[in-house]
C-alpha cells in the first residue's frame, strides 16, 4: 500500500473515532439519555438474571399465600394461584429482551439493512422487486397478518419440535418456550424489515452518487467493500436512532401478541399474559396489585427506549446540533 493511502486511511480512521466519540461525549451530557441508560441496563439485567435474583420460580405455587397482597415475602404480592407477581415479571422480562433482540437483530439489522444496501446501490429491478415486496407486507394491517401468522405456524412448529424430541436426545425442548419463541419471531421480522430497508436504501440512493464512492470504484473496490465498507458505516446515524425508536414498539407488540394468546404460552410468564390475567373487572377489584408490576415495566421499557432514540436523534442528527 502506498505511502498517501496509508496516510489517507489514518486520517479516516482518527476521524471516524472523533466524531464517535464526540457523539458519545454529547450523549453524556444528556440527564436523560443517561437515566434512560440506566433504567435500561437495571431492568434488563433483572431480567437475563431472573433466576439468580428471585428466591421464587415462576412456577412455584405458595398455597398459604394466595391473592395476598404485597408483603416482605411477596414485595409484588401474590396472583390467583399463589405465584409471586414479582417473580414472573421478572421471567416476563426475560422472554421480552430474547424475542426483541432477536427481532431487531435479524430483521431491523441484518434483513433490513442488507435489502437496503443492496436496493439502494443497484436500484433498477432490484430496487423493483424489494420495494415492491416491502409494500405489498405493508399493504395489510401489520397485526392481523401476525396473528394469522402466529396462529397458523406454531401448531406445525410445535409439532416439528416434538418430533425432534422423540428422535433425538434434545428432551425438554417444548418447555423451553423455544416454540413460542420461534413463532414470535418470525411474525414479527416479517415486518421487522420494511421501514429498515426504505431508511437505508433512501441513504444509499444518496450516498453512491458522492465521491469517495466514486473513488471506491475506480480503485477496483468490490461491491461487498462499499457496500459495507464505505456506504453502511455512513449511514450507521440513522440506523441506531431508528433502531432505539423502533426497540419501544417492538416491545408493545410483543406485548399485545401475547395479551391475545399468541405469544408466550403459559406456564412460562410473559408481561403480556400477566396484563391480560391482571385486566379483567374482576381481578381489577380483588388483586389490583397484580397489574401494577407488569404494567409498570412494559410502561418504563416502552418510554426508556423512545426517549433514548429522541436523544440519539438530536446527538447524530447534524441540524440538531
């Protein structure tokens, strides 16, 4: 490598870390990015540690102790059938950052931002065909088609799973919730992808026609080099806000698929089961305490997130600056 390209490179490099790091110092400096930070780590680490926190499984059933209200050996209280609430919160938490994560990884990140790469830097046909799918997804109510999804794939998944169970020496894996997990899953990245891909792609149309693009090609760059090379890390600003902002949805409708039946099965808690056990008349009048946990963690996750993309925005965003 010659001795300019050696030089040029460090020079990208050391600006690359600038501006990262003038962001991060910028997003320091925001109380509440820095609270919603907080919040996010605590309740997510409450969750992926639920186990080890609680003294309870979420199974357990404690027959002295049932609809009690909140107590020293019960800091949520208990539900109808004396399980801790505290507990199951906890494990409902834990089901919620799997399939969000998950979610996000795949479908927001490595579906959707590839689509958009690939749309945007090709177009033509290309761009065709992906839009063209794009829309026909969003064309229908996004939440029935993952009901009709989640309702029709799990019965031959579970059915699929079982046999892997029978044939082999994976025993135990119907109760690992791996099922539902699956289901959710691919509900939700079917859709997961669109608005990704259209962000990227809309950063692509602008980004291939700028010079240092142009000056990729003429070295003889391959296209998986730009692409991921040069184009994706210029447009990384608009994916993480997107992402943050979309993390806070995805939580609801992970929310509201179970609410309906659709997403974790029981006995494995998911705050969206505990909502629907806790909301009916009769429970709001004899265990009121049995919606405060749940309610108040799927409140706190969905505004953490959204307030942490608005702060993300006004950091990466150059005309908020």
């Amino acid at each position: 490598m010659a001795l300019s390209e050696v030089a040029a490179a460090g020079v990208a490099d050391v600006k690359s870390k600038g501006h990262l790091s003038r962001a991060f110092a910028r997003l320091m400096r925001k109380k509440v990015a820095v609270a919603c930070l907080m919040t996010l780590a605590i309740v997510y680490s409450a969750g992926i540690f639920a186990a080890a926190i609680s003294p309870y499984g979420y199974r357990d059933q404690d027959y002295t102790a049932i609809r009690k209200p909140p107590s020293l050996q019960h800091w949520a209280g208990t539900d109808l059938k004396g399980r801790d609430v505290l507990t199951r919160t906890l494990w409902g938490i834990q089901n919620t950052v799997i399939i969000t994560v998950v979610v996000m990884a795949t479908g927001g990140l490595v579906i959707g931002v590839t689509l958009g790469l690939v749309s945007g830097y090709f177009g033509r046909r290309v761009d065709s065909v992906i839009m063209r799918t794009g829309e026909v997804f969003s064309s229908f109510p996004e939440i029935l088609l993952m009901i009709i999804l989640a309702a029709t794939l799990r019965p031959r998944i579970l059915e699929w799973v079982r046999w892997v169970e029978d044939h082999t020496f994976l025993d135990g894996l119907v109760r690992t919730g791996v099922v539902d997990y699956f289901v959710i899953s691919i509900a939700l990245v079917s859709f997961g992808w669109i608005s990704m891909a259209r962000l990227v792609r809309g950063q692509v149309l602008y980004l291939k026609e700028t010079q240092f693009v142009e000056s990729a090609k003429a070295i003889g760059a391959s296209t998986p080099r730009i692409l991921f090379g040069y184009l994706l890390p210029n447009a990384i600003s608009p994916i993480v806000v997107t992402v943050s902002m979309s993390m806070g949805a995805l939580i609801g409708t992970e929310i509201i698929l179970s609410f309906l039946g659709l997403g974790i099965q029981p006995p494995r808690p998911s705050l969206g089961t505990m909502l629907l056990e806790a909301g009916s008349l009769s429970a709001l009048r004899e265990v009121p305490w049995m919606l405060l946990a749940p309610s108040i963690v799927a409140w706190t996750l969905v505004l953490a997130w959204n307030l942490l993309g608005d702060a993300l925005n006004d950091v990466l965003n150059p005309r908020t600056r």
